[in-house]
C-alpha cells in the first residue's frame, strides 16, 4: 500500500491527501511533527534527503518527495492532469508558480502565525512576506476573473496546489475578502466530489 | 518561430537556452533588463502576468512561463526527459526541489551580491541565505557522491535545471570546492554535446 509521510497541518501535506482521496487511493499515513524535529532523525532523512514532508512510499518502496512531483505522479493518466502538451505545461506552470511565488509567502506567513512564539525574531519577516504574498494572490484574482479553474476550465492538480494554502492565507494575516475571485474558485473547488479540509484525515 | 523574453545573466533563463540549444531548436531571444523593470512593463506583464523572465511564446503565439515548466514541455519525447513514471516523478522532484530549497539561496545570494550596491540592505540575508543554500548543496553532495547524474544514471532536464545556478555558486559566496561530488558532476554536465556557457547568446 502506499505510505505517506505527512504532517496534518501542513497544505503541502493535504495537496497529496486531498488527490488521494479524490482518485480513490488508499493509503496509510504516518504523522511526523516537524515541530518536534521529526523529519530531522536519521531514519526519515533515509527516506528524504532534504527532510520535508510529504514524501511518498510506492507500492514497491521506492520514496518520491516534493508534493507537486507527487501530485504530478498520482495524477498521470487521471482526469486531474491534462493529456495535452499545453495543458500539462501550464498545470506545471501553475505548480512551479506555487512553489516559487506563493508557498514561500502565503504559507510562511501563516506558519510563523501559528506555530512560532510571539516574540521570536521571524516575526519581522511578515511585512514582506505578506507583500509578496499580496502579488502571488493578485497575479491568481486576475487569472480567475474570467475563468472557472485555473487551467482549461476543468478542475486539476493545479487547483489542487494553489488550493492548499490560498484557503489558509486568513490565517497568515491576509484579507482574502479582497479577492472575489479567488474567493469564488475557492468555492468551486471545495464543491468538487470527495473533497477534503485539511483536517480531515483518517 | 519559438520567441523567448529572456535576461542574458539569469540561470533561469540560461536553463531554457541550454535545452534548446542541445534539442538543436532555433528561437528569437528578446533581451528583457530585469534591473530596469523591463519585465514590469504593461506589454510583458500581458504575456507573463507574474513578470518573469524566461517566458516562451510557442509558435501559435500561445505563452509558456516558469523555466522548469518551460523545460519540461520542451523536452518531452526526447533524451532529455525520462519517458517511465517513477523516472519522470524524480525529474519532477529535482525540478521542484530546485525551486524551492535551491534557486532561492543559492540563485538569490549571487543575485545581491551582483546586482545591488554595497550598502543595499538586502545584503544583510546574505548569511541566513547561505545557510541554507550550503543546506541544498549538501543534500546535492550527498545523492552525487555516488551517482553520475541526478537521475536514472542519464543527462536529463534536471541535471540542466541544477547545473544553472550551481555552476555559479561561488558569485553568491559558496565555495563549491567543499563539495567533490558537485564538482565532478559539473565537469560531466559541461561535457555535454552541444553544451554552452551562460555567457553564449546569439
């Protein structure tokens, strides 16, 4: 059976959840508290190198990390990805775009928010952050104007990925009441059959 | 004709020269001055919304943003991109792995030093910046040490998308001599048919 390594508040956690569950795929889920150091022992840094949750066991062992490249991976062949080469490149675009322009504010954000002390030094990163952040989002709300999901007007992993976060950003200090769109497409994504919250997990 | 808005110095648009020059593509390369908003511009942020250089317009005109995307969707059914799906996830996985633990320190702490004056208080990242670049670095080491190239033992898009920035890892203060296996790995990468420096644009 597949085994998941996986953190339950984590969003990059929860893109892997949310497609499991929606492709029908069962699972078994190990939690590590990243708090706690969990992804640091030697045994997980067997598994992951770079010490992140997710990271995903095969059926046959073999581990893959990075919660897009997982995404990407369950996704083949399933309507979730694209199978034309145009549509799978801006699937991709938009996975590359979270990870480089959106985790890195939105859910940094939220994460010193919720799980640093009140007076630690990190704090003093949230202004830019949230300016940064505000672009990401910007660059989404005009995207979604016109459209339904972000690529194709069909529902994908891309939605999936910029879901993850873009749900939480109240929680790293943003107003998303500023973003009708986003605040519709969040809507339609959480109306999708078998959906999941973050805190649902078996 | 392939058109790409590129910035001569940028790793991220070196990648995409790199792959079209080793799949023998010719392109129209637009030179974009990213130190002179010249990716701000309402004419370019019509095409990349997100304003980033490299962007690639494919011949029906039709946009393509996000280097790693754009090496994936020009590298499909050739050497360059592994046509099994757990190969291809671990592609994925260096690709993301690049933007997210990588590009950002490592790519970033060469861009202050290069870019902005003495006194720019940006400059004060550098250490925190470092730290977690050499963390990138050794997670790099470590999986080379015993490897010729980053996956399935062959020269793929993820061996480009790493080499851009690694490769100049000491403009941003690194000193790529603490890491042999990185060194070996770059001298086999730039002994690639067709490879170029990221000095060579037409």
């Amino acid at each position: 059976m597949l085994k998941l390594y996986d953190y339950q508040d984590s969003g990059n956690g929860y893109k892997v959840r949310l497609l499991l569950a929606q492709l029908g795929r069962r699972y078994e889920r190990i939690e590590l508290d990243i708090d706690r150091g969990e992804t640091r022992t030697e045994e997980f840094l067997a598994i992951n190198p770079n010490g992140r949750i997710p990271t995903l066991l095969l059926e046959n062992g073999r581990p893959l990390a990075e919660s897009n490249a997982i995404l990407c991976y369950l996704a083949e062949g399933s309507a979730f990805l694209p199978s034309t080469a145009y549509a799978r490149a801006l699937v991709l675009q938009w996975l590359f775009f979270e990870q480089y322009s959106h985790e890195p504010y939105v859910a940094v954000a939220r994460y010193i928010l919720r799980h640093l002390p009140e007076d630690h030094p990190r704090r003093r990163q949230l202004p830019e952050l949230r300016l940064r952040g505000q672009q990401a989002l910007a660059v989404m709300e005009a995207h979604l104007k016109d459209r339904t999901f972000l690529v194709g007007e069909r529902y994908s992993i891309a939605d999936i990925a910029l879901y993850a976060y873009s749900h939480l950003a109240d929680d790293g200090g943003y107003e998303l009441s500023a973003y009708p769109a986003i605040g519709a497409w969040l809507k339609r994504v959480a109306a999708q059959p078998e959906h999941r919250r973050l805190s649902d997990v078996d």
